[in-house]
C-alpha cells in the first residue's frame, strides 16, 4: 500500500487544496503577542468568500473582537457630584494635553474634564494632523444649585399678594439677615467691615432704606394702603400756557405718608454646600386696584454667582495644573 495519504484520509487539507484552486484566501487568526493594537486597527481585514468569489470587509468584526476582553482606547462620559471628585478624576486621567471647560450658566453651571483633547499647535495644510485626539474620555461635574438659591430665584422680580408673600418670607427667615447698625447708618467707614461698605454703596446707588425681618412679616400680616389724589392746576397769565399735574401719595390707616424699607439682605449659598453671600433683595408695592401686590428682586445676583463659580473653578485648575476654557467643547 502506498504510504501517500490520500484526500479522504485528510478532509481538511483537501478543502484547502480545493480553496487554493478556486482562489487566494485568508486564515483569521488571533494577532501575535509582538503586534500592538494601533497596528490592528488602522488596516484593514479581508477575506474572499466561496460564494461568487465575493470580497468581504470584516474590518468592524475584527475590532470588536479584539475589544470583547480589552478596549483598545479609553471612551466614556463619568457623571460626578462633587467638585473633589472631578479634580481627583483629572488627575488620576490627566495627560500632557488634557484640559477643563466651564459653563458658566446661572441655571446649569457645569464644569468639564476632556483627558485625551487635542495636543498644541495647528496641523500644517493638507497634512495628517499627528497630534489630533478622540476627545472621548470626559467626566462632566453639574455644579449643585442650592436650595435657599433656586427659591430666592424663583419668587425674583414677581408680584406676590400679600399672603404668598407672608408664606415664603416665614419660610425662608433662615436666609434674612437683620443689617448691622452701620448699615442703618448708612455712612461709608474704614472702621466697617468691607460687604457693610459695599451695602451701604449699592444702597445709595439705588436710593434703598434697609429693612429688618420683623418689619416684612408684619407687613405682610397686615398691610393696608390708602390712596390720595389731588389734581393741580396752573397757568401762566403771559403765555396763557395752563399746566396740569395729577399728584398721588399712598398713606397708611392713619392718613400719614407710607414709609416701608425697599431693602432686605439676604445670606445665602449659591452651590450647595458653598460659602453664603449677601445679597441686597429689593422690595416693592403696587397697588392694583383693591390688592396690593409684593415684588421681591434678588439685587445683581449674577456677581455672587460669579464669584461662587470663579472660586470654584480656580481651585479645580490649582490643584490639576490643566488650561481652563469657559464655554463648550468639541462635540
């Protein structure tokens, strides 16, 4: 018997034979332990199929396949809640060419964390740009409004009648603090401490007179206003010009002028968890008809939200050492 093995003797070697006469094929194999995944993923794999002797791109196959025990590259978005968080996160991730971005939105400040951006400097024209990132690996902190901030917010600059505004101001008496006998005064002094100063000036700027807690809730427990109008009327004998002034002042029960503060002050956070600040809060009437509405309007908030997120933000690239950018990034 002939020791040459023949083709039913190995089935596997004769389909090989067949293949080879058909047309060139390809083995898939796993990639030898030398080869890096870079190379991997940037050629492509190919195989002819028996079929019509198709070509058949298994490009996206093959990645996944290498990515079912390990990625190839970081990707993803962490969520954080707390500002330490992110900081720890940039720093664990952080690379030579990672940066933050902040958003400095009043109603949803955020602060963002891109480990593999863009590496420096522009691509020259028509070139392979060799220093570009995927940008995919991020984490986002949503900077916690605080509760007496989003409360205040929302009641600012509308009008109240007399019992909502009882019901929010005892609800939030926490955050209404009784100003200091130099503010009462109302004279700049370098014996006063610098937020009185600063009071005492964003009242005179406004022509405001500083209120105390105890004068909104009896107001707002009984509040009464009564109205007197005088017509005037004047001409002038050479000209026969005539002039007239329609003159109208609110009085109490008494009949004597209405005298009310149009100013609080306000100690609040503005992240949860943060430093309070003190905010002047304006206070206003009108009388509608038979009611009277309340207005109270959070004095230029946007410069204690500023500094809240300034402060916030200088600590994060203090203690990362990463560029800072204020808008959005790459999509």
């Amino acid at each position: 018997m002939s020791d040459t093995p023949q083709p039913w003797e190995n089935p596997a070697q004769t389909m090989r034979d067949v293949m080879e006469e058909i047309g060139d094929y390809s083995i898939v194999t796993h990639p030898a332990a030398d080869v890096s995944d870079a190379d991997i993923t940037s050629r492509a794999h190919l195989i002819t199929l028996p079929k019509d002797r198709r070509l058949e791109d298994i490009t996206a196959q093959q990645r996944t396949a290498l990515e079912w025990l390990k990625p190839t590259r970081r990707r993803g978005t962490a969520r954080l809640e707390h500002l330490d968080s992110l900081i720890d996160w940039a720093n664990r991730f952080k690379g030579e060419a990672s940066a933050l971005y902040a958003k400095p939105d009043m109603e949803a400040p955020t602060l963002t964390c891109i480990s593999d951006y863009h590496q420096a400097d522009a691509p020259a024209d028509g070139k392979i740009d060799e220093t570009a990132r995927h940008c995919a690996h991020r984490a986002i902190y949503s900077f916690p409004l605080s509760e007496e901030w989003k409360a205040w917010m929302r009641v600012s600059g509308k009008p109240l009648d007399k019992d909502d505004m009882g019901e929010f101001i005892e609800a939030n008496a926490k955050d209404v603090m009784d100003p200091t006998p130099a503010i009462l005064k109302g004279e700049i002094d370098d014996k006063n401490q610098p937020w009185e100063n600063r009071l005492i000036t964003t009242a005179a700027q406004i022509e405001g007179r500083f209120g105390q807690l105890h004068q909104l809730l009896a107001m707002s427990r009984q509040f009464q206003v009564f109205e007197k109008s005088d017509l005037q009327v004047s001409s002038n004998r050479d000209t026969g010009e005539a002039m007239i002034q329609f003159k109208s002042e609110h009085r109490d029960a008494t009949g004597a002028p209405l005298v009310v503060p149009n100013l609080i002050i306000v100690t609040i956070p503005v992240f949860r968890g943060g430093a309070p600040y003190r905010m002047p809060v304006r206070f206003r009437y009108r009388k509608m008809g038979g009611e009277v509405k309340f207005i109270l309007t959070v004095y230029n908030p946007e410069k204690s939200f500023e500094a809240a997120f300034n402060e916030a933000t200088a600590r994060a690239t203090e203690e990362t050492g990463l560029p800072l950018f204020l808008g959005t990034p790459e999509a």
